[in-house]
C-alpha cells in the first residue's frame, strides 16, 4: 500500500487570486498555466493499519507544519476513518518560495494516494481533489498549457496545447529563498476583504483569460507576453492596494522586470510573470533561452537562475 508519484509546478500566466468558496477552496477566477519538467516534487505515500497517526518529512527533516493540510489532503482521496499515512515529499527546487511547490507537493500527494489504496479515479477527479488542497495544485494534473475553469461546485481542468506544440523555455530568477511573509490563501482573503480594485479584477478575468485561449491557439507570441504580463500586474496591483498591503516583490524582483522588458524592445520573445513570491519567471520561445538565461544571471540581486522547459502533468512512477 505504498505508491510514489511525481508531479511538475505550474506557472500560471493568467492568475488564480482569491476564493468564492473557502470550504470547498474554489477560485473565484479561472486560470491558464504552463507545466514545467525539470522541477518536481516526488511524494511516497504508505498507508499502514497499524500506525497511530500520520507522519510527514519534507526533504529527509519532520514537517509538523505541513503535515495537516496533506492529512486533509489524504482524508479527500481516502475517506474518513482511513489507515495513517506515511509521507515523504522531495522537491529538486527551494520550496515556499513563490515557486508553486504547493501545487506540485499536493498534485503529487493526491495521485501517490489513489495508487496507494488502489482507487481508480479520473485525471479529472484527480484534479477536483487536488484543488480542494491548493487552488493551484488541479492544473499540475495535465501538461503543457492548461486551463482551470469553474463550473458549479466544482472546477474543470483541461489542457489547451501540449508542451511539445509550442516548446517555450522557463528561465526562473531566484532572488530570495526565504519562505514567504505570508501564505497565499490568507493574503487571497485579505485582498477579497479589502482591496479596492478586487471586484474589478475579477470581472476583467473572463476577458483576459479570452486573449490568452486565442494567443496560445494562434501561437501568437506577442499576444501571450502583454495579457500575461497585464494579468501579473493587476493581480499584484490587487494585493499591494490590500490592507494590510500584500507585497511579495524585492528589489531584484523589480530588475528583472526591467531588465526582461528591455530585452523584448530590444527584439527578443520574452515576458515574465511572478506569483506569491519574489522570483521571476521569464517565459521564452526555446531558442532564446540562453540569451535570457545570461542576462538575468547578470542582474543584481538574482542568487540563482533555474532552466525549465514545458512537461507533462503528475503520474505514478512507483508502486509496492
Ligand atoms: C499567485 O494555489 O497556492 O500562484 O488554493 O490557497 O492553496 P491555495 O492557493 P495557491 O495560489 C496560487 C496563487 C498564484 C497564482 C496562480 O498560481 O494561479
């Protein structure tokens, strides 16, 4: 009853931000992403009768915060009364960091436990639990790029274009590795309690989300670069107007927005998008990632710079 299960982040490019139902953790927007392929998280799940409680190590230490937003997880997948759970998650990138480790860890801990008891859901299914999770964690279930739409009491998530139909590169600038001041489902409610321009940015989502289907369909380049990098801006705007403000930007974060923007005056294909967190993420065709990559190597602030490229969503890779 032990099954392992990989699952890659995904990047948003037209944003998740903030919730219409808080028990069921449904968004009050729909969302378009891109899945990456070198970052993953691998989660072992092993239910055993005999344990008393369920146990967590994230990287090899104890986990004690995290451990009960995945009992929850497990408690969705597996039923209440269930057998207590041994968890052990490794991810190959820093972790609450703005990275979308959320969605890879929960995307992975939803799939690992269906194997593990031997239940046999749909990808869609999959999603809808992993979502209950972290919002963000449903899109991880497909590859390439994604579409989270709501519909009723629940979400449909389905894939828009494979990864190898319009092969992009992500190029991720790190510029703190510290955990965040404050998690993204609280500053999602702080902003739906208190910002100003919250109403407004959740009925542009529909059209903003329109620009982007149709971009990412024609392969339009240009198209998908200013709505993605419009949509960061307002979600950012949003939280920044929030009491308390939401700010999750350093100064190297705002250098590499500078820096990116020059970069495409100056002819190359790049934008970038960054979520709750301060890294950068500069999404590009392929061809231009070593150029990309260079120059935010370059920028004052950036301690790191991790290459992806687009991947497929979460699966089993073992079982026992
Ligand atoms: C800024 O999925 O982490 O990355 O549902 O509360 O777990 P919860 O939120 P989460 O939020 C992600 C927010 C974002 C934008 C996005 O990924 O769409």
């Amino acid at each position: 009853m032990r099954a392992i299960a990989r699952a890659q982040p995904n990047i948003a490019l037209i944003k998740y931000w903030g919730k219409r139902d808080l028990s069921r953790n449904l968004p009050a927007v729909g969302s378009i992403s891109i899945t990456l392929s070198t970052l993953y998280t691998e989660m072992s799940v092993a239910f055993d009768a005999s344990g008393s409680a369920d146990e967590l190590s994230v990287n090899g230490s104890a986990d004690a915060a995290m451990l009960p937003r995945l009992s929850r997880c497990l408690d969705r997948v597996a039923g209440t009364p269930r057998a207590a759970a041994r968890i052990e998650s490794r991810s190959n990138f820093p972790i609450a960091a703005g990275l979308a480790s959320s969605a890879s860890a929960f995307a992975a801990a939803t799939v690992a436990a269906a194997a593990a008891l031997g239940i046999d859901r749909s990808r869609a299914e999959l999603a809808n639990l992993a979502g209950q999770a972290s919002g963000s964690a449903a899109r991880s279930l497909y590859g390439g790029f994604v579409e989270l739409a709501n519909a009723g009491d629940h979400v449909t998530v389905s894939p828009l274009l494979a990864a190898a139909d319009w092969p992009q590169s992500v190029v991720v600038a790190i510029t703190s590795s510290g955990p965040k001041p404050v998690g993204s489902g609280e500053a999602m409610e702080i902003s739906r309690k208190t910002s100003p321009f919250y109403g407004r940015w959740v009925e542009q989502q529909p059209h903003d989300l329109e620009i982007a289907r149709d971009a990412i369909r024609e392969h339009d380049f240009d198209k998908l670069a200013t709505i993605a990098e419009h949509n960061c801006l307002k979600m950012h705007s949003v939280m920044w107007a929030s009491r308390p403000p939401v700010v999750y930007w350093n100064a190297a974060t705002l250098e590499c927005m500078h820096a990116i923007r020059e970069l495409r005056a100056g002819g190359v294909q790049v934008f970038f998008t960054i979520d709750a967190g301060p890294q950068v993420k500069a999404i590009c065709p392929v061809a231009e990632e070593d150029s990309v990559r260079a120059m935010l190597t370059e920028v004052p602030g950036v301690t790191q710079v991790i290459v992806s490229r687009l991947g497929e969503g979460a699966s089993v890779v073992g079982r026992e």
